[in-house]
C-alpha cells in the first residue's frame, strides 16, 4: 500500500470539521473516511456524506464479522470506521484522514502503526469548548457537560500524538494542518525506492 492514514482527534467542538471541509477543497489525493454511528442525525446531516447511519443490530454485528477498522462507543452510541473503503484508498496512494477519538487512535494504532501520521486538536481553554457547544443548537445541558468531562480525559493523551494543535486563530491552525500534510507527502517512508534509484541513474 502506498497511502499514509492522518489520525485527527479532540473534543467535539474544537473544529475539526471546518478546518477538513476547507481542506478537501484545496488539497489533492485526500480521502475521508466517513464513520458509521448509531447516534441520531443532527440537523442538517446527510447519511452518507456526514456518517453512515446504522442501528444498533448492524453496527454489533460488523464488529462480529471484523468489517471495521476502528469502533469505539462514545457518548452511549457507537462510531467506528469501515476497513474497505480505507484499504482501497491506501492502494490507489491517498492520505486518508481519520477523524476520530483517543480510543479509536490506539485501535487503529494496533492495525496500521506504520501508516499513521497523527493529530490532537483543541481549543484554547475548557471555557472556549463550552461557549462552542452552547453555540450548537443540537447540544443540550447535559450532553454539553458529558462532552467537556470527556474532553478532560482526552488532554491526557496529547502526548501520544505526533503533533498538537490549539485551534485559536482559525487560519493560523488551517495553515499548520495544511503544513502537516506537505511533510507527509515527504516522508521517505512513501519513497518508492528502486523507481526513485532507477529514474536518478537515468538521469
């Protein structure tokens, strides 16, 4: 496989989803794996574009079968990642982004350690998390304090992370997310080596 996987994870809220939906529209060879989950649709959300949408029956039963390459339950809904479509994109060469939770990074660390490059993104305080989730329409009181208590635990593992971003100045983290993917595409790693010696005898 000649792709490379990019993990991306922090607290709902952190932005995440703005800084990659600006990102596929300017970069190239990029794929996104869109998880399934057995949590609701928000407004807004289109089965197939956002997640995939399955009950609970189904999504327990693809864990059975092995179909996903990560799954984590979250929030008491589960979300997971289907292997099929990330190993088609590893061999067709793109970068696929991962958009998922500490505990979906360390499965997914297990399976494909040597392709993954990763990403923990944050606010710039609990406070700021807050007033993002209060912001959503979607988000009631209680939800909003379960995701600040799981996003308490999450800062623990920020060093388990290759890179850390503080999501405080919206161009300025885009511009660093955008940076991490040119090195990606530099990584000697990804060198084709006997067409690379090849070509530069050649030549």
């Amino acid at each position: 496989m000649d792709g490379q996987i990019l993990v991306i994870s922090g607290p709902s809220g952190s932005g995440k989803s703005t800084l990659l939906t600006r990102l596929f529209q300017e970069e190239r060879d990029l794929y996104f794996s869109i998880s399934s989950t057995t949590r609701s649709p928000r407004d807004g959300e289109i089965d197939g574009v956002h997640y995939h949408f399955v009950s609970e029956d189904e999504f327990k039963n693809g864990i059975d079968n092995d179909e996903f390459l990560e799954w984590a339950k979250v929030h008491k809904n589960f979300y997971g990642t289907n292997l099929k479509p990330v190993l088609q994109a590893l061999n067709d060469g793109k970068i696929v982004i991962f958009d998922i939770d500490v505990q979906g990074f360390n499965l997914a660390k297990q399976k494909f350690s040597n392709y993954i490059t990763s990403l923990f993104l944050t606010t710039k305080s609990q406070s700021e998390l807050k007033t993002r989730l209060q912001n959503r329409k979607s988000e009631t009181e209680a939800s909003i304090q379960n995701r600040l208590m799981n996003a308490v635990g999450e800062m623990q593992h920020i060093k388990e992370y290759d890179y850390f971003l503080i999501n405080d100045d919206l161009q300025s983290c885009y511009d660093n997310l955008r940076s991490i993917i040119h090195v990606m595409r530099l990584k000697s790693s990804q060198i084709k080596l006997r067409e690379t010696i090849d070509e530069w005898i050649d030549n």
